[in-house]
C-alpha cells in the first residue's frame, strides 16, 4: 500500500514539475520570438495620442441665437458689455508715499506696505479697498509707480 501511494505521489510531482517546464519553455520563445523577427513584443501596443476638443460655451443674448438645453422655456439674460477702457481715469490721490531707505538697497513705503524697485503688489486705501501698483524705480526723493496702466512718479511730503 505504501509503495502505491508512493508511485502515485511520483506521478503527480513529475506531472507538475513537466507542466512547470512547458510553462517556462513557452515563455522563453514567446520573448524571444519577436526579438528575432524584429517585431515589437507581444502586450505593448503603441497608443495614438487623440487631440482633446476644447470646449467653448457662449450665452446667447437673443433668442434666436440658441436656447438652454435645461431650461429650454427660459428667456436668455442680457449680458452687459464691459465698460470701455478709452480714458483710463485712475483715482491715485490715495497713494501716498510715506518713506525711502538709504542705498545700498532703496526700498519706498507706499501705504504703509514697503516695496522693492520692480516690485508688484496691492495697496490699502482709505475707502477700505485695495489698489494694485507696481514700483518701476526709487529715487531718492521720490518713486516711479505703475497704477492701472498710468504712470506716476510719488514725491516725499515736505516734513518727512
């Protein structure tokens, strides 16, 4: 009985250990067949690169221009125009320059927040808002500001 068992035991290992062979032989000339023939190895497919529509959304301002898919009975909105930039009228009273720094580094304190030459950044003004400026130089009495597009040179109360 023992030597039963013991031959079936034998033909179930070398059964396993011949379908482990053909596995690894298999997988030996699968990749090395396509090295041979010079074709790409199986799995790796190249993926064409498919350009993304850019999606573009306009509201329409008459009815007849288009309708809402979702609201298909609604009446479109008026949309208003932006207001003209012809004369750009820039309110710069507010900005005070309150100090300069001595060389070799010139810094300006404008509204109580110091600025760099060529630095950009937002000022407090008196009405609670803020205004965005850029400091293009710094003189010694003085400084040269970008507000809106608007240049202006900020002197130095007398005083100070």
């Amino acid at each position: 009985m023992n030597k039963t068992l013991h031959l079936k035991t034998a033909a179930k290992v070398s059964f396993i250990v011949a379908l482990f062979g053909m596995i690894a032989f298999n997988q030996a000339s699968a990749s090395d067949a396509p090295a041979k023939r010079g074709a790409k190895p199986l799995g790796i497919l190249p993926v064409p690169e498919v350009a993304i529509p850019r999606s573009e959304f306009t509201v329409p301002a008459l009815p007849s221009d288009g309708r809402n898919p979702f609201f298909p009975q609604s009446t479109p909105a008026r949309v208003p125009l932006p207001p003209s930039s012809k004369d750009p009228t820039v309110d710069t009273t507010s900005i005070v320059l309150n100090g300069i720094t001595s060389p070799p580094k010139r810094t300006a304190m404008i509204n109580g927040r110091t600025f760099e030459p060529g630095e950009e950044g937002e000022v407090r003004i008196p009405s609670g808002g803020k205004m965005l400026i850029k400091v293009e130089e710094i003189k010694a009495e003085s400084a040269i500001i970008l507000v809106g597009g608007v240049r202006r040179e900020l002197r130095l109360r007398a005083g100070v």
